[in-house]
C-alpha cells in the first residue's frame, strides 16, 4: 500500500504495487511534484484579510495554491494585512507580496515574519515556526533581517537602533551585562577594556595597576571597584606615564579591613603637556 513521504507528501510505493502503471504514478505523484517544490511557483489570490492556508493535498498534482512549490507569490485585494499559513513542518520558501498589504508567513500555531507589499523573501519553516532567512529584496526594507536603509531589522523599528556615528537619545536605564573581574599577575593589575568597562577587584596585596589592554579610545571609560581584604592597609601604585590624577598625585586607598573604594578613568590622546592619559578620580570610603 502507496504512502506519503512526511515532508513533501509525494507517493511512496509500496514493494511490486502498481506493477503495470507506476510510471505514470511516479511522474504524476513524485518527479512533477519534486520539480513544484524545487522550482515551481504557487498563484494565490486573496480576496479578504482573514487567514489563508495553503493547499496541503498528499501526492496527486498540486493544487495552484499548493504549499509544496518552492515560490509563493500572493496577489490580489485582502484589504487588510493577512496572514499565510503554511504547513507546521520543514521547508524553504520565496515568499513574494504582491498583495497591497502586509503579509505574514508563519504556521497556524506558530510564529512569522511580516513582508512588505511588493517584496521578497527567503523564509523557511523550522517545524514550529517560519523564520526569515535573507534580506528582503530591496535595499530600502520594512522587515529585512539585513538592509542598507531598512525601516526595521528583524521586526525592530530602525528608530530603535543605535547608530555609531550619530549622537544617541537613550529612553531606557543602559545596564552593563557583566561586570569583571580584575585579576593579580605576580603583583600586577592589568584591565581588558575591549572586556568590559566596569571591573572589580578584592585587594589582597600591594598591587600595580597597569595601562589598561584592548586599544583604547580617545573619550573611553573605565571604572573599577576596589575592596580590602581581611588585612587592609593594601596600596595601590599606577604604571608611570599612563596615569594622571588631580594635583599630579596619585590617590591612596582607603586602609580600614573590606574598604571599599571607587576608581574612574577616561583616556585623553590630546593633552599638550602629557601627551595621551587616563585622567583618574577616586571616591574613598564608599563602603
């Protein structure tokens, strides 16, 4: 007895069945049929804004609106932004939006991306939900996941995005994810700016604090938290020619057991006297 293969539904024949008219079966329900999914295009015509799922007849020919074809191109007048539905299992599609509105992509229970009236996309569905796999078509993109002037990435709003060479207006508190550790290599200190920009440290000797590693930034930031341990009395010493502080003097730390003090930096590459320096401050005593 004949089956459908899971994925693309063609006919599985089963052993000697068909023995006088296979050919026409395997033209019929598997050959053309693997040429819709590879190459074909699918014609679907919307004529209201309400789900439309595609056709996912098992062998046989493909109906024209047949979720097989490798080419979903969506006309017509929906009216309203519509959702295509298409079968919650694996497969590459190009999907074109045709339609006037908004169109999104995505399984009855599942997630889509939305494609812009006249664009085109790579999507593909993972078995749960359709996801995007390329850049809209057009350079100019509502939805592209990558664009030279997108309106949105990946369902964001361009707005949202910070851009490098423009002066940013932040509506939300910025939290830096990880704080890190600072770590003593025989008596030396050396923070990692391309790491992080917050450190901390328990000092639990005399150590030296070194120019920072990760090519700094004229105007770039650091800080660092330091505690004394259960001794106290630790110091603090700042390699020479990279440290400056109010004063010319460099800062002593807070000497009581588990003291905590805060240091902060900013690198300066054109100052005339010193040439480039982190310009240093400290608040003692905060804990």
């Amino acid at each position: 007895m004949s089956t459908d293969s899971p994925l693309l539904k063609l006919t599985l024949q089963a052993l000697d069945e068909n023995p006088d008219t296979w050919g026409q079966i395997l033209n019929d329900s598997a050959i053309q049929l693997l040429e819709d999914a590879i190459a074909g295009a699918a014609t679907i015509t919307l004529v209201a804004a309400t789900d439309y799922t595609l056709d996912d007849t098992a062998g046989g020919p493909t109906a024209a609106d047949g979720s097989r074809y490798m080419i979903l191109a969506v006309g017509g007048t929906p009216g309203g932004a519509t959702n295509i539905i298409v079968p919650t299992r694996s497969k590459v599609y190009l999907a074109v939006n045709n339609s006037g509105e908004n169109l999104t992509f995505k399984t009855v229970a599942g997630t889509g991306p939305t494609i812009p009236d006249g664009e085109g996309q790579w999507i593909f569905c993972n078995g749960t939900d359709v996801l995007a796999a390329s850049a809209a078509t057009a350079t100019t993109a509502g939805t592209a996941t990558t664009a030279t002037d997108a309106d949105a990435l990946i369902g964001v709003a361009g707005a949202e995005y910070a851009q490098k060479a423009l002066q940013q207006t932040w509506t939300a508190g910025q939290v830096i994810t990880r704080a890190a550790a600072l770590t003593e290599v025989t008596g030396q200190i050396t923070p990692n700016i391309a790491d992080s920009d917050s450190f901390y440290a328990v000092w639990a000797g005399n150590y030296q604090l070194n120019a920072p590693s990760g090519s700094p930034q004229n105007g770039q930031r650091f800080s660092i938290v330091i505690q004394q341990d259960g001794t106290g009395s630790r110091t603090i010493s700042f390699q020479s020619n990279t440290y400056i502080f109010e004063g010319g003097n460099a800062p002593v730390l807070s000497t009581a057991i588990n003291a905590v003090d805060y240091l902060a930096f900013e690198y300066c590459t054109n100052l005339a006297v010193t040439g480039a320096r982190w310009i240093g401050s400290i608040l003692k005593g905060v804990a």
